[in-house]
C-alpha cells in the first residue's frame, strides 16, 4: 500500500501562499512518486491549487463539504458537486476543530461521509479522544464509538473509498505527538472496529521532520495527515524527502 501524506492546511496560508507552497511541492515529483501527496487547501485556494498540481502526481483535498444538501439556501456552505468540478479527490470530514469550534455531530459526520463517497470522491474520517478521555482510559471505546458511528449505513464494500485519520485532540498543534508505539496499538485497534484490511489508517498530531519516518515505520500506520508542519515550506520539504 503506497504511504499517503495529507497536508491540511487549515487557515493558515493564504491563495498566493498556497499557490506557491503547491508549486515548491509538486516541483518534486520525481523525487516522491513512491508517496500518494494530498494538498487540502482552503476552498478559496483550492481552484487555483488544483492547477497549480496538476498533472504532477499531487492530488487536491477539501478541508470539508456541507453535509446535508448538494444545493439550496445554505449561506456560507460549499457543496460537494463543487468540490468535483475543482478536481477535488479527498475530502476530510470529522475533523476535531469541526467538532469542537462548529458543534459537528457524529450524524452529521456520517452524512458528509456518505456525500462524499456518493460522489465518487474519498472521504478521510479524523477520529480522536480529548487527553481527560485518556487519562480515565477510555480513548479506545471513544475512537470506536467515533468510528462506527462516522460509518454507519456505509456498505461495506463501498469502505474501499474510506480512509481514516487518528489524530489525538491533545496532540494536535501542540508539539506534544503521540509516540509512535501508542499510535500503532490505536490504529490496530481500529482497523479491528472496522473489519478491513484496506483502509489506510493515517496518524495525524504534532507530525514533524524529527518524527514522521519513526510513525510511517510503525505497525498499522499507513500515512501521515499533516498540519501546521506541512504549511512551512521547509519543513514539509524535509519530511516529504524523509519518508519517500
């Protein structure tokens, strides 16, 4: 399975940085042809991003989709017929700061999800426990609530279009990463909820050049979903060369 390294560049760059940032990326194509590279932009980058990758071997991701219609009077929302026009393959969905900034529920994640792969697009679902879930150790029944809960109704065949992304709340933007030992026990636990070998399970939390190759070496840890890190030009750079 070909390691898959997603950057969510959350709100962090604007369009011309975004533009150049993919540019500088997809200029290695020769040099990452063994990683599948997602660039999830914000929407209003995500047309001129698309071009700027084409063609090269990255693909383009959405940050998210509405969840609950392809069209209508939904101010401020941006629908899923969209994000296929503009070339979009990835979308995440579930993420934790939709969670918690914008009060996403688990249905609502699940209705996104379904959207998305009704579309014919790729849905990451980002499942993750808070570090006061931990410490009563509870974070394995949460992950798998989040789980089945994000794929409930979705044939099973049809989880071949499904990727997930654990990524710890308390390790997200912090610095504070997971160790890549822990991050394998959680992500073969989730591989268990889901019965399949073949959903890519990435991590994803405070992901850097000093660590991503020792996650990408762990058991049951098929990519890696990138923040912060994956906005510095630099940095990224370094960790795309690390780990191809």
């Amino acid at each position: 399975m070909q390691k898959k390294i997603v950057a969510n560049w959350k709100m962090y760059l604007t369009l011309s940085q975004s533009v150049a940032l993919a540019k500088r990326i997809s200029n290695l194509k020769s040099q990452i042809s063994n990683l599948a590279v997602v660039l999830c932009p914000s929407f209003v980058a995500l047309e001129e991003v698309g071009k700027a990758i084409k063609n090269r071997g990255v693909k383009l991701g959405a940050q998210d989709v509405f969840c609950c219609a392809k069209e209508g009077a939904f101010t401020g929302e941006v629908g899923i017929d969209d994000l296929r026009e503009l070339g979009v393959k990835y979308v995440l969905v579930g993420h934790s700061e939709r969670r918690q900034h914008f009060h996403e529920t688990d249905a609502q994640v699940n209705q996104k999800l379904k959207m998305v792969i009704k579309a014919g697009l790729r849905p990451i679902l980002c499942v993750g426990e808070s570090v006061e879930i931990r410490k009563r150790g509870e974070e394995c029944g949460y992950v798998a609530k989040q789980v089945k809960a994000g794929i409930k109704g979705v044939p099973k065949q049809k989880l071949d279009k499904l990727l997930i992304a654990y990524e710890p709340i308390w390790a997200i933007g912090t610095g504070r990463a997971d160790t890549p030992e822990d991050a394998s026990e959680m992500q073969g636990w989730i591989r268990k909820v889901i019965g399949s070998a073949r959903v890519p399970i990435l991590y994803g939390g405070s992901v850097n050049s000093k660590n991503a190759v020792a996650f990408l070496r762990a058991d049951n840890v098929d990519g890696l979903l990138i923040g912060g890190a994956s906005t510095k030009s630099a940095e990224f750079m370094k960790i795309l060369r690390k780990v191809c």
